[in-house]
C-alpha cells in the first residue's frame, strides 16, 4: 500500500507539474506583442517580429530575435525585460489551474488498484482460512486414528499379558 501510495502521489505531482506548464504557456500567450507597449518597439518592428512568428511573450526567445535584421542587443534586450516583467505577473493555484476531471481520473485509477488489492488480499485470506480448516479436520481425524491405534495398543498388551498367564499356568 505504500508503494501505491508513492506511486499515487508521484502521479498527483507529475500531473501539477504538467499543469503548471501548460498554464505558464497559455499566460505568456496571452501577452501578444501587438497589445504591448515595449521600448523601441513600435508598429514596424512589431510587424517585423509578427513576420518572424513571435506574436507574444512565449515566442520571445534570444537567439530567434537576434536573427531578425534590425535587432541588435539593445531590443533584444527590451523584448526580454517585458518577458520576464510578464513572467512576473504568473500566478499557479492547483486547485484552480489542474483539471478536476485529470484530478477524478487519477483519484478513479488508485480507488480501482487499492480495491483490486484489497479484494486480492481477501481472497488469500479465505484461502489460507481453508487450508486452516483443512488442516484442522485432518488432524482431528489423524488424532482420531492415533487414539484408536494407542487404544488397540493398550488392547494388545492386555492380550498378551492374559495370554502369557495363561500359557504359563
């Protein structure tokens, strides 16, 4: 159980994780170059970044604006402070940002491995409850025979003590 337990847990902070990232990347998108009031970067050069398929935060990467001609460090560097200024702003709440519905599925999938579990874990103990009683009833047979065999024992000596003083008189 605690494995599955670990397991559960691992699952529940993979899928946050995962969550978290997508929420990361749907807010930089939200932030659209366009709607953006950046240092030095007006309609022409936000077209020119349009051009180049960076139309919001998430698009922002060094090396892909260097390579655009026009943009030397110092945009560059304008365009990366209003990213992390918009990073900034990136708030993650799991109870809001993780889905209910992978939350039941995850919830759904242990519920069904610890029931699978527990009714295997019932099983066997039926079994070994069996083989208990099993056991039980033949040794009460075995002791059975064994007082049979002690009492035809003690019948024999009898036998042969009466004989003995039989024969010898």
């Amino acid at each position: 159980c605690h494995t599955l337990e670990a397991k559960y847990n691992r699952e529940m902070m993979e899928l946050e994780n995962t969550s978290k990232h997508q929420a990361f990347l749907r807010h930089l998108r939200l932030y659209q170059i366009i709607d953006a009031e950046i240092p030095g970067i007006g309609p022409g050069r936000k077209q020119a970044l349009m051009f180049h398929g960076i139309v919001s935060a998430a698009d922002i990467e060094e090396e892909r604006i260097l390579a655009i001609a026009g943009f030397g460090e110092r945009l560059t560097s304008y365009l990366l402070d209003w990213k992390e200024e918009v990073i900034e702003q990136f708030t993650f709440d799991a109870r809001r940002d993780v889905s209910l519905k992978d939350r039941q599925s995850i919830n759904q999938k242990y519920c069904k491995l610890q029931n699978d579990i527990l009714r295997n874990v019932e099983s066997r103990i039926a079994g070994m409850v069996k083989i208990k009683n099993d056991a039980t009833m033949q040794l009460k047979e075995v002791e059975r025979e064994l007082r049979d065999a002690m009492m035809a024992y003690r019948q024999a000596a009898v036998d042969i003590e009466n004989l003995s003083k039989y024969q010898g008189l």
